[in-house]
C-alpha cells in the first residue's frame, strides 16, 4: 500500500497524480493516532519486510530477502511480536496474511500464537488470470472475497476476547491480515463509482531516472506483473524506459485505488465492532502495509526497488491516553521500530538494543521505541532510514539511506552464507535524489560536481549503518 491516504496529502506530495483518495476509516484512526508520515520498510517485497517488522530485525540479522526461508532457520531463535505478547500472557490470535503464508513463515510461525491460525476457506477469488477484477455483488454474496473471510473472523475473535479482557483475566494481540491491495486488485463492483475513469491520471515520470544504473531496475514483468494473461496479451517487455499502454495504466492505477478503499471499508467494520464491545478506549491499534507500490512511475510496476515509491509506506499507531486528539510526526521511522514501540505502549519495560551479533539472542530490537514522538513529534530523531533490496541472485545488495533531504543508494557486491556482507570496494552503481528539488526521484545526481560533498557525506553514512543515525538516546551497541 502506499502512503496516499486522505491524511497522507499535502507537502509529502507535492505533485499529486491520484484522484482523491477515499479512506475515510484510516483517516479517523490516523486522527487518533501517532500518523508516521515518512516510514520507510527495510526491504520492499513481502517476507523480508513482514520478517523485519515482526522481529524488529534488518534483513542482514534476519538472513530473510527472498519468499522462501525461514527466519528461525537462516537467522536466530527469535521473539516476534505476538510471541512476546504470548509470552506475556495474552491470547494472540492471527489471521490472514501477517508473516508471509508458507515455508518462508513455516506456515505463520506456530509458536507465535495462542490459537490456530486462520485463513479464509474459500479462496475463490485469491488466484486469479487477471490483474484486477471487479466483482458483482451477486458474486460475492453466495460466495464472498478473502478479506470479507477474514473481516468476519476478526469480528468473531474479538467477540471472544472480549469478556476475558475487559474482566481483567486475559489480554489480547490480535493481528489482522487483509490481503488487498496486493494484486490481483479484486474488489466489490461498487468501488468503482468512486473513482471515475476520466478522473484516473497517468504518471508524469514513465521513464527511468535520468543517469540511473541498470542494477537499480527490476523487470516487472518476470518478476511478478507478467503472471497475468490481460498483461501478456499487451506483449511488454519490462525493460527499462518500457511501460505498459496507457489504457493499461489507467486500469491498474483505478483497480488499485479501488482495492484500498475496499480495504479501508474492511478496517472501518473492524473498529466498529471494537467500539461496540467497549474495548477501543484501551486497546492499542497499529496499522501498516507492508511496502509501497510503483503504478507506473519511471515506468516501473510493483515493489522490488530501492526507489520512494517502493519503501515508503503507511504506519500509524493509536494509544489510547497518548494520541487521542492524534499527532502527527514528520520524523524518520522505520518498521523495525513498531515492535519496541507496541511493547513499550503496552507497558512492559523497553526492549533492549540488539548487539552486533544477535544470533543467539532471542528477544531484543534492532528499531526504535517511537513512544517519544507520541510526546513530542518534533524531538531530535533518526537522522537516516535504512532499506535494502538484493539483485544477481543475490550476489549483489542495493544498500539505500534515506535522510530528511537526499536517498543515497550504493549497490556493492554481496556475499550471502555463512557471511551476510558487503564488499564496499566493489560497486555497480550508486544514486543520489535530491528531494528538496526532484521528489519523483527523476535524476541521478551522483556524479554532479555540485553534490560531491553531499556524496561523500551519504557514503561515509550508510557504510557505518543504522546504529549510528538513531536518536541520541538510543546511540549505537558494539
């Protein structure tokens, strides 16, 4: 999903090229929440992202950059959000997609929960030939969409829990997984009367960054957007400076847009069911995808890069007492951060920061507790976000920093097992945006002479890595 949300817009994008977005069920929650309006991902594609998140670890701790392994297998024994609140005595119930469905999570990482795990029975409409489709309401009555499955069983669970918590007994984590916008969009028909084809825009920017590297480019279509017999039918080629046919691109621009607000119906019955219980004046609410998306921009499709699009990404945390008149922060986060946050909302003492190697050390974070910006959204921060993205089957490893004005992206050669490093001396590209004056990210200014400071600055920056760009309070850990 990206972070083109109702109250998303303004400065963040100053050049929007979306209809007005309806999201009026996150747009009340972000109105009581913590809204993180530049959260970064630490890898943009599903399981490492979701794997980093959940155990507040990078990807070079997790050894998790592929839809395949297992964390507990590649990288360490270690904690995850719900394990840590299972441990603590909650009931944590999961459904839908929260780690990635699978071997890459051994099937939603058993020990995590307190309760088997569900996924919607009925999958009619998850696989699908095409990339979006609008479903009638004939359809999905008799047999309904994923998320409607996984909406109802969020209801249900918190009917269940309920007594328990507002008893006293037993408190709860439970974590909701609604699949969409991923594609394919599918989405009820009714959708569609919100976003009007002519009120659908192209990208401004369907070309390549200006003096980009090739490394920097994924190919769409090999990668994931070709799996669909509407796009094969356009014969595209992924290549760069390649894009889809505009009807294509309004298509899937509307789909998508649709698909969210879709979603944002599903989340809007889910709270309205924990204002109905009496549980939403002391339950804490996070809300995040799990990557951005490219639509088009600089012809690109998907996630897989290094680019804005892809690693920028909705978050917003609501603490009942901290954030009800909602706050807003401009401030650097990260998705490793929301595990030492949810822990520290919740009570229990403060994560602690994990040592350099923490293979063998179950519980600890590698993020930031954002519970001080709840206080004071303007406090001195993070001064760099970290995300990552690896190409050449893995012999190569894009490195991106991102910092209040520039991404700087370095692309040096990667060796993978039993080692997990970069080699600095050997480079295949490097990038540097200057947001200030290309917030599309249009032109590689590298090897401007005018930027050569600025380069050696980014450089010495993103080689020494995340545990020197945190807070101050929260310095580096040999």
């Amino acid at each position: 999903m990206r972070p083109e949300l109702g109250v998303y817009l303004g400065s963040d994008f100053p050049s929007p090229i979306h209809p007005e977005v309806h999201t009026p069920n996150l747009d009340a929650l972000a109105a009581k929440s913590l809204l993180l309006k530049r959260s970064y991902v630490q890898q943009a594609v599903c399981s490492p992202s979701r794997t980093s998140l959940l155990t507040g670890r990078r990807p070079d701790t997790t050894h998790v950059y592929d839809l395949i392994h297992y964390f507990r297998n590649v990288g360490g024994n270690y904690t995850t959000i719900p394990g840590f609140f299972k441990i603590n005595g909650y009931r944590t119930v999961g459904m839908g997609k929260i780690f990635h469905p699978g071997t890459a999570s051994d099937y939603d990482d058993p020990i995590s929960w307190t309760d088997p795990y569900y996924h919607a029975p009925d999958a009619k409409f998850k696989f699908m030939q095409q990339s979006w489709r609008a479903v009638s309401k004939d359809e999905y009555t008799i047999r309904p969409l994923l998320d409607m499955q996984i909406k109802e069983q969020a209801k249900k669970i918190l009917q269940e829990v309920a007594p328990a918590a507002k008893s006293g007994q037993q408190h709860f984590f439970v974590a909701v997984g609604f699949h969409k916008p991923h594609l394919p969009f599918i989405f009820p028909e009714e959708f569609l009367s919100l976003y009007p084809r002519e009120n659908i825009r192209l990208p401004d920017n369907q070309y390549a960054p200006v003096g980009m590297p090739d490394v920097a480019w994924i190919d769409y279509i090999t990668e994931e957007l070709g799996a669909f017999t509407d796009i094969q039918h356009v014969y595209p080629s992924g290549a760069i400076n390649s894009t889809l046919p505009n009807e294509v691109v309004i298509g899937l621009r509307r789909a998508y847009y649709c698909a969210v607000s879709y979603t944002d119906s599903l989340i809007g019955e889910v709270m309205e069911e924990l204002e109905s219980l009496e549980l939403a004046g002391n339950t804490i609410v996070s809300f995040w995808g799990d990557h951005g998306w490219q639509l088009g921009e600089h012809g690109e499709w998907c996630k897989h890069t290094n680019f804005e699009d892809a690693t920028h990404a909705p978050m917003m945390v609501s603490v009942p007492g901290l954030t009800d008149k909602g706050v807003v922060t401009e401030r650097l986060t990260e998705f490793v951060d929301l595990f030492p946050t949810l822990v520290e909302a919740a009570g229990f003492d403060p994560l602690p920061l994990c040592p350099a190697d923490s293979t063998g050390t179950a519980l600890c974070t590698e993020g930031t507790s954002m519970v001080p910006l709840m206080k004071d959204p303007t406090r001195e921060w993070k001064t760099g976000a970290f995300s990552q993205y690896p190409r050449n089957n893995y012999t190569v490893m894009g490195y991106t920093l991102r910092t209040d004005k520039y991404r700087y992206t370095e692309w040096p050669e990667f060796t993978m097992a039993p080692d997990y490093k970069p080699n600095w001396n050997k480079l295949y590209g490097v990038e540097l945006y200057d947001h200030s004056v290309d917030p599309e990210e249009n032109y590689n200014r590298y090897k401007d002479p005018q930027y050569q400071t600025i380069v050696t600055e980014l450089s010495s920056q993103l080689r020494k890595g995340w545990r020197y760009s945190q807070p101050p309070s929260a310095m580096h850990s040999p």
